[in-house]
C-alpha cells in the first residue's frame, strides 16, 4: 500500500516510516497538517494522522481531505495520545476509520492497517476468496458444483452482517446483485437435482399414461434456455405437428437440456438448429451445432454427474443435462442417439427418437 503519514513529531514520524517500509509500504511523510492535505492530493491508499498538530489539527486535516476531488473515501486512521470517548465520537463523525493510541506498538500498526486493507478489497474478491475457502470442503466433483452458489450467498450474507455499519449503497448493491445470481443458480441446479430424481422414481414406477403436443414443448423448452443464454438470435426452432407419449413439462426439459449443450459448445454467433419431424410413427427430434463434438466414448458414457474435459470448456453444473435428456426418452419409449456433423464440418446432432402420432 501507499501510506501517507502526517505527523509534527520528528521522532514519531520516522519511527512511523522505518516501521512501513519494513513491511513492504510506500510512504509519503508531512511534516505538519498543511502539508498532509496536499499530499493526499496523491490519493494515497491510507493516511495515518495525528490529532494534535500546532497550525492545523488532525480534525481539520480530515474535513479538508473530505473536500477534495475522490479523496473522500481513502481509510483514515487517527494517532493520538488520548482517545475519550468525545474525542473518538467526533473523529468517527468526520469520517475517521479507527484510532491508534500513542505510544504503539509494530503489531498495532499492521493490524490496523491490514483491517482498512481488508475492508477496501474489491467485493467480488471478497466473495471469490469466501468460495474457495468453502469449495475446498466439498470432495466430489457433483458436490461442489452443489454447493458452490449456497457458498456464494452465504459468503455475501456474512460480508453483509460483519460490515452493515460501513458498507456503501452502491457496494451494497453490487453484493445483493452477486447473491441474487448465485441464488438464481442453486435454484436451477436444486431444479435439475430433483428432476433426474423423479425420472428415475418414474422409470421405476410408471404412471399413467400421457401425451403432448410435440412442437410446442420443444419450442417452449429451446427457447426459454436461448434466452437464458441470450443468444436467442442463434437458436433456430423448426418442428413439425405431431403428438409424443411423454409429459410437456419432461419433454421440454429435456430439450432445454440438450440445447442447453448444444449453446456451451458452440459460440456466439455459431447457428444451433432444432428441428422435429414425423415419419413411419416415429417423432425425431434434432439439435444440431457447430461446437467440436463428442467422441463415440463420450456419448456411451453420458450418464449422470459425468462432465467431459471439463476444465477445457469452463463447464459448470452437475453434469446430468445428457442423462436427463435420455431418461426422457426412455420413458416415452424412445432413444436418444447422437450423430457426427455431416460434410466434414465440426459440431454435435443430438437426436431424441419417440414413438409419435398425429
């Protein structure tokens, strides 16, 4: 950090400067409070101040750098050989972040300083470091993907109550922004959770038999994860009358799964096709894209909480958008079966193939 120290004692002010640069500080020294104002013209990353100063004292020297242009919110710490209660209450009044009192010691000065210095981190590295201290709890790949946005909203919760007294509006919102988004996704992947849950239950208890109008549901489930993903402009949606024996809610899912696959590997600007046809009783549904495919392994293998070269494409979720999208099928009598890109070109044809009827 770069510290300004204001401070008319010779000695004191040496000591002070000795003791920063030991610990890896830039310092800028003032000889008195004049001197001080115009040095934090600099915009110092903290300044250290005395209170009692002939000419002008610390409370003046603080109300003055109040006044200049985007120095307002550099952390101000107060030295003093008395610190009452009144002296204090004014101090904090005007702007003072804490008071060291004289004579101190090396330990008081760098937790102080390291306090300002914590309180002054950018929010989202706040936040950042918060989930990785929590994320190193969680063993299984699954697991942390889980509980990585709990951990974003429980780190904001605790940023919001350990600072209420000094957290600024605008930071304030910036938080409750990064709590509503991690929010946001617990709540997709709780969603996503439950949904592979209930087709397993459903595959091995079926139900009564149901049906739904096809275009529809495949419409409804590709475009609302297009516009999720704000490339609605991308998508383009083609499907043919035809009825398919599986629930409008399964069916969309599932196609909101493979669309959804279909747009993380494939980038913007690149076309994802969705169509759906109907010939000799069946239904065929496609999502084709121009993302770098899957090898015939990958596909065999694309059961639940299985993600593939995951660190390569900056993948996020539990990794079951394909096993639900299979689990589906299944239980509409069908398949779902993936298909190289034609003509030599790269991309991935995921097909969803079901028993269909007009």
């Amino acid at each position: 950090m770069n510290i300004l120290v204001i401070e008319d004692e010779p000695s004191v002010r040496q000591t002070l400067e000795d003791l920063l640069e030991l610990n890896g500080h830039g310092v800028l020294a003032a000889a008195d409070g004049i001197e001080g104002v115009k040095l934090a013209e600099r915009h110092p990353d903290l300044i250290l101040c005395d209170i009692r100063m002939p000419g002008m004292d610390g409370y003046e020297v603080i109300s003055a750098i109040q006044k200049l242009p985007q120095c307002s919110d550099i952390p101000f710490i107060f030295l003093t050989a008395k610190a009452g209660r009144d002296e204090q209450r004014r101090g904090m009044g005007l702007g003072a972040d804490d008071y060291i009192t004289k004579p101190f010691t090396e330990r008081d000065i760098v937790e102080a300083i390291g306090a300002r210095f914590r309180r002054q981190q950018p929010l989202r590295e706040r936040i950042e470091r918060l989930l990785e201290e929590r994320s190193r709890e969680a063993h299984a790949d699954w697991a942390h993907a889980l509980a990585t946005p709990l951990n974003g909203i429980l780190g904001g919760l605790q940023l919001i109550e350990s600072e209420a007294d000094t957290i600024k509006p605008g930071e304030l919102k910036e938080l409750l922004g990064l709590i509503r988004t991690s929010a946001e996704r617990q709540w997709a992947l709780s969603r996503k959770l439950i949904l592979h849950f209930d087709l397993l239950r459903l595959k091995a208890a079926p139900v009564a038999p149901v049906s739904c109008d096809a275009p529809v549901a495949v419409g409804a489930g590709a475009l609302r994860v297009a516009e999720d993903r704000r490339r609605s402009s991308d998508l383009i949606v083609n499907c043919r009358p035809g009825s398919v024996p599986i629930a409008a809610a399964s069916l969309a899912a599932a196609v909101a799964e493979l669309v959804e696959n279909a747009l993380q590997f494939s980038k913007p600007g690149e076309s994802v096709a969705v169509t759906g046809t109907c010939h000799d009783g069946r239904y065929r549904i496609e999502i084709a894209d121009q993302g770098p495919g899957m090898t015939a392994d990958q596909c065999a293998r694309a059961t639940g909480f299985t993600q593939f070269e995951q660190s390569k494409h900056n993948q996020q979720g539990l990794g079951l958008g394909l096993a639900i999208a299979r689990a589906v099928a299944e239980l509409a009598g069908g398949r779902l079966v993936f298909e190289a890109a034609t003509c030599g070109q790269h991309g991935l044809k995921a097909c969803l193939d079901l028993p269909c009827s007009l």
